[in-house]
C-alpha cells in the first residue's frame, strides 16, 4: 500500500506517532536507499529497549505497516489488479510494464480513489506530520547503523514542503510522479506522456470499481487483526 492507504486504514485518532508510524518507512525509502529499516529490526529494537510510549506508538506503528504490506502483496487483490495494470500497459504501448513500476502505479491509483472520496484526506496526513517530532525517532532509530538524525530531519522537513501526494489528485500528476520513480530507479521505460497519462485515467477507471470494494470491505479481510 501506499501513503494514504495506510492512513486511512491503519491510523489511530489519538495516537499520532503510530499513525505517522504507518507510513514512515515508505518515506525514510524515498530519500534513502537501500533502505535503512526493516520489521525484524525494529522488533529487535523493541526488545532490546525500553521506549517512551510516544517512541513504542512510533514503532508499533512502522510494525503494523510491515505486516499490512506483507498480506497486501500477497492478496488476491492486489495480484489481480496488477494483472490488469500490465495487461493494460502491454495493449496501449506494446511493451512490458516493469513490475516495479506495476506495483507502484497500482498502489498510487488505490491512493488517488481515496482523494477523489475525500480529498481533505491530504490534509489530514500531512497534518500528522506536521505536528509530529522528529526526536522520537532519534529514541530508535540511533540504534540503527550509519543513522544520521539530521538526515532524517531534512527527509521530513522536505517531505512536508514537497507536498507532493498533491499530484495523486491528477492523472497528469500520478503520470509525472511515474516518472520521476522511473528516473530515481534508473528504469527504462519511457513512453509519450500524454499517452501515459491516458493509460493512468483508463486504468483507473477500470480499477476504481475494484479499488472502491477494497476500501469497503476487502481490507477488512486482509488485515482483521490490524
């Protein structure tokens, strides 16, 4: 899942670091890779330390984003739709979707239905954000080999000015974020744009009947203990 999936589905009211904690690792990814954390090794931590409860919130929080996204990618669901994303992909431009990208573009589309339900929900994650600090992840995350807190500190400093789930809203936008991931990954996949911003809305429109049914009821099959 992505972002706003996991906010939407996993985020607790009052509970800010373990909300934040659902969608931390996909941003620590975006801005440092190979990617410096990993679900034994924050449950290691969690053994090995005693935590403040703001700091545990944060943990719990990156431990429940791990397992949602171990049963999501191993879903029915999800594996269907990627079919229809490559298969789409392969009838507009003749060519292979790399799976990376498949797995992205799916995930980006599934974030995209819930802003056009409700698109205060970008605010509404940004928000967590914005009022969560950073020193509760210095608590764990200086356990962690070649941490460096500053680092850390820009990486959410530029995530919230970036602003860029933004561009989830708009065809146009999930289209340049493609790729942008493409470029950042050194995949080679480049195609006309505005047909890719075609296949995005067509997909889209095939996958939202789907997309809608999971927030519905789908994932409260995949994650009943979540």
């Amino acid at each position: 899942m992505n972002f706003l999936s996991h906010f939407a589905i996993q985020a607790k009211p009052n509970n800010n670091s373990y909300s934040v904690g659902v969608s931390l690792p996909d941003i620590v990814s975006l801005y440092k890779n190979p990617q410096p954390l990993s679900q034994p090794l924050i449950n290691n931590l969690m053994l090995k330390n005693k935590f403040s409860d703001e700091c545990t919130g944060l943990a719990c929080g990156m431990m429940a984003h791990y397992t949602a996204d171990k049963i999501f990618h191993s879903s029915p669901w999800f594996n269907k739709t990627m079919k229809i994303a490559s298969e789409l992909y392969t009838q507009t431009f003749n060519r292979h979707l790399p799976h990376s990208l498949n797995h992205i573009v799916v995930e980006i589309i599934l974030d995209h239905t819930l802003i056009s339900a409700n698109p205060a929900i970008i605010d509404q994650f940004y928000s967590g954000y914005a009022g969560f600090n950073s020193k509760i992840a210095d608590e764990i995350f200086k356990h962690c080999t070649n941490y460096d807190n500053h680092l850390f500190k820009q990486t959410i400093e530029r995530f919230l000015s970036l602003r860029y789930i933004n561009s989830y809203s708009s065809f146009k936008g999930i289209a340049t974020t493609l790729g942008q991931v493409a470029q950042r990954l050194n995949i080679q996949s480049s195609v006309n744009f505005s047909d890719l911003e075609t296949y995005i809305q067509t997909l889209s429109e095939a996958l939202e009947p789907q997309n809608r049914l999971f927030f519905e009821e789908t994932h409260e099959k995949l994650f009943p203990r979540i």
